[in-house]
C-alpha cells in the first residue's frame, strides 16, 4: 500500500515508518523538521529512513496547502496516518498560537486533501489529554471528554470532531488514537524520561512535579505503532451497534472510530524515577515540586475496544521500555 506518514521525522512517525517499509508498504515521509526540539534528533531519524526501499521525503508545513495538495495529487496514498502536529501540553500554555496551525488549520488541510484524493483511510493521532478532568478511571472511549485542561487537549479533542464530520459528510474511513504517553529509543527530548536520563547523567537535579504521586500509563513506542499499523488495516465503516437515542462518543453512524492506546498499567512517577536510576545506575537529586497547570493527576487506559477489534493491547513493562532508552541514549550521545 502507499501510505502518507506526517510526522515521519518525529518520534513515533519514524518507528512508524519503518515499521510499515519492512512489511512491504512503499511510504512518502512528511514533516517540516520545525525546532520545536533539536532538529538534529529529527535529522538523524530520517537519516536511517532514507537509504531504506520504499520511502521517499517532503519537507513542507501541512498549513502548507499547496505543498500538500501536491503530495497527494503525486503520491496518490491509498491511506494517511496524521501524525504531525504540535505536541506537549505545558509549552501549549505558553505559544497556544502553535496548536491552532499545526493542530487545526493543518488537520484541516489533511481532511480536505483526504476527501479529495479517494484515501480510504485515515489514521490520526489524539491523545489521553483528552480525558482533561475526568477522575474515572480507568479513561475510557464511552467516557465524555467535555472538559479539557489545556489548549493541546483542546485542539486534539478537535480533531476528533473535525474527523467525525468528514466520516460522516463525506464518508471518509477515519479513526483517532488516543496514545498515553509514549516512550522509548528516539523519544522526545522534552518529554520527563529525555529530561531526567539527561540531567541525571550531568548531575543536575530533576524537576519531580506533584511531588512525584501522578501516576501516568507509559507506553512502549514499539507497542504504539503496533497499535497504530492494526487500526490502519482496519478500515471503520458504520457502526450497526450506534444507537442515536444512547449515543456512544466512540463511535457512529459514520465510518469513524476512536481508541486509547495505552499500557493498561498505570505507574506512580516516582517509581518510573526509579526504575531510571536502576538502569542509569545514579541516584536522581529531586526537586519536588506541585502539580502544574494543564497537567492531569492521573491517567490510565481502559483498552477494551482496542484489544476486542484488533486482538491486541500493549504489554512492554517500564522495566523493559526504560532499559532500551537508556541503551539508545548512551549510544547515540554517548553518554
Ligand atoms: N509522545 C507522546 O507521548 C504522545 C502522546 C499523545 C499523543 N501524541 C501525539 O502523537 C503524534 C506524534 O508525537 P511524537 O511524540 O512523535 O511527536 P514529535 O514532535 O516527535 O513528532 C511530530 C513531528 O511532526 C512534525 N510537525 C509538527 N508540526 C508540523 C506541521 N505543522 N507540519 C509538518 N510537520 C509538523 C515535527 O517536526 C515532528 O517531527 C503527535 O500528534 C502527538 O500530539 C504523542
């Protein structure tokens, strides 16, 4: 198959792509290599991408109509996996500006591009914060997520509602993932595994926010993109259990759909700390430190709908995950 991958120089989009080029899949890599974090860890992503058969590269912005347009009108993708986009919920409180064109005028542009050019899928990334106030735990896909705490989650939200109106305007096949924060080799620098392996190993102290108590469901990469490639080869179509009188948010009449990838595990932070300075072999100097605005105290997914229509549910333990970062990070900085 042709697949459009957006974000194929970022963390997930990279693993994601090579993924997909090793079963056969031939992919077009797009991503405007913007600074948000050091270019050059996106450089070095798409460096090993590029010698592999199968793949080729656009640097364009998805505001960029024009640019994307014409990816779609010489790519031809049978499907689109949307994973570009303006991450991190704290810097959200500070640029929101950001989101808004990467998150909403470009998923815009993705949509309209999608409905034009025959895709039969598209695959986009949403997030667990989403879930915002919620304190049901574990979050589920049935659960209403009305109240968001940032203008990340706000705009990711967005999405989801934007793509239920193409699916059912113009019955595009789409489905959201909502990922619960992903780590692993490549990860992000401003993300808290980067920062603490980084800081620990130049004895720094760490900045430990609600004193270390939020617990987070940390999922393996490698199980995110299994996720992602099981809902890409499961084109949605309506759904005959939608009853409009009872309206279930994870679904529809449209050809649409939303699941969590998470761990299904959630772990305190401290113990994730702990785990680091096992594999690190250092003690981490803590700065304990409250909770900040726009985070969430918990999070934890309920992956029922995913494990009932794919068969799977991600299962790396953090003493695993935690491990293989580790064994990147020292290599590729020698650290
Ligand atoms: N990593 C996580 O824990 C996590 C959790 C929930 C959701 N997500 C979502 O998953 C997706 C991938 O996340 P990631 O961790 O790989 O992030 P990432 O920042 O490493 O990857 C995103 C890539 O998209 C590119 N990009 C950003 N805005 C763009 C634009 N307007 N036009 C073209 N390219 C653009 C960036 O250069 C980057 O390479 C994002 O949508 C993110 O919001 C990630």
């Amino acid at each position: 198959m042709r697949i459009l991958v957006t974000g194929a120089a970022g963390f997930i989009g990279s693993k994601l792509s090579e993924r997909l080029l090793a079963r056969g899949d031939e992919v077009l890599g797009y991503d405007n290599l913007n600074d948000y974090y050091d270019p050059r860890l996106k450089e070095a992503r798409l460096a090993r991408l590029m010698p592999l058969p199968g793949f080729s590269f656009l640097r364009a912005s998805l505001e960029d109509r024009a640019a994307l347009d014409a990816a779609f009108v010489d790519f031809k993708p049978q499907r689109v996996v949307n994973l570009a986009a303006q991450a991190g919920v704290r810097y959200s409180l500070e640029n929101p500006h950001a989101y808004v064109e990467s998150n909403i005028v470009g998923f815009m542009n993705i949509l309209e591009a999608c409905r034009h050019n025959g895709v039969d899928h598209l695959v986009y990334a949403s997030s667990s914060s989403v879930y915002g106030n919620n304190r049901k735990l574990p979050f589920a896909v049935e659960d209403s997520v009305d109240h968001p705490v940032s203008m990340y989650a706000a705009t990711k939200k967005a999405n989801e509602l934007m793509a239920h109106t193409y699916s059912h305007l113009f019955n595009l096949p789409t489905t959201g993932l909502r990922f619960f924060t992903v780590y692993g080799p490549w990860g992000r620098p401003d993300m808290a595994l980067f920062l603490f392996t980084r800081k620990i190993l130049a004895g720094e102290p760490i900045d430990v926010f609600n004193h270390g108590h939020h617990t987070r469901d940390f999922t393996y990469v490698d199980d995110i993109v299994e996720g992602v490639i099981r809902t890409l080869d499961q084109v949605p179509g309506p759904d005959p259990a939608y009853d409009p009188l009872a309206p279930s948010p994870a679904t529809s009449s449209a050809p649409y759909r939303v699941y969590n990838i998470g761990n299904n595990r959630p772990v305190e932070l401290l113990r994730y700390i702990e785990v680091l300075e096992e594999c690190l072999g250092r003690k981490a100097e803590k700065r304990l430190l409250p909770l900040q605005p726009g985070d969430v105290p918990d999070t934890y997914a309920d992956v029922d709908a995913l494990q009932r229509d794919t068969g799977y549910s991600p299962s790396t333990p953090i003493e695993t995950g935690v491990a293989r970062f580790v064994e990147w990070y020292r290599d590729f900085y020698r650290a």
